[in-house]
C-alpha cells in the first residue's frame, strides 16, 4: 500500500470541527479580552470621578463625638457616640432631625 506523499508547499486540511473550536477558542479570548479592558477602563473612570462635597465644619451637640458620616442629595447625617443620629441640611447647615438609637 501507497502513501500519498506530501508537499511542502501544501499543508493537509483540518477537519471542519476543528476549525471551529479554533475560531471558537479565538473569538472567546478577544471577548474575555475585551470585557477585561471594560471593567478596568470603568474602574479608572469611577476613581478619576468628582469626590463628594463635605461640609467645611458640622457643629455637634456639647459632649458628642461623631462615629459615622452619610450624606443623601439634600442632607447629611452624622452618628454620635451618644446613639444619636443627627441630620442636616445641606444647603443651610442647620440640625433638621436628631433620632434616638435604643
């Protein structure tokens, strides 16, 4: 029995499935690739954002100490050592509620 002899100048073929896992394999790491690139550009984007605005002095009540700042799009609150939470107003600065922590 003959075996075909093979050129150099030709190469034998693939089979077709091969070829698609090939590609497959090649379009699934651009992707990964991609979507890598995407979260880190968002993440860069994210940190290069405006910082929030902070009050320039919050004046608390005599004897509390502040343990937590939040802040909402027309407020600020601040938690107290003493279980309070006092909130202000952005614009004005001035105590709008205090809440009592059981």
């Amino acid at each position: 029995m003959m075996t075909p002899e093979l050129t150099p100048d030709r190469e034998p073929e693939e089979p077709a499935n091969l070829k698609f896992l090939r590609r497959l394999v090649t379009v699934l790491t651009a992707t990964m690739i991609a979507g890598v690139l995407l979260i880190v550009g968002l993440i860069v984007i994210r940190f290069y954002d405006v910082p929030p605005v902070l009050p320039q002095n919050v004046s608390l009540p005599d004897g509390a100490q502040a343990v937590s700042f939040t802040q909402g799009p027309d407020w600020y609150a601040i938690v107290t050592d003493d279980n309070r939470i006092l909130i202000y107003d952005r614009i004005t600065g001035a105590l709008k509620q205090t809440v009592t922590i059981d």
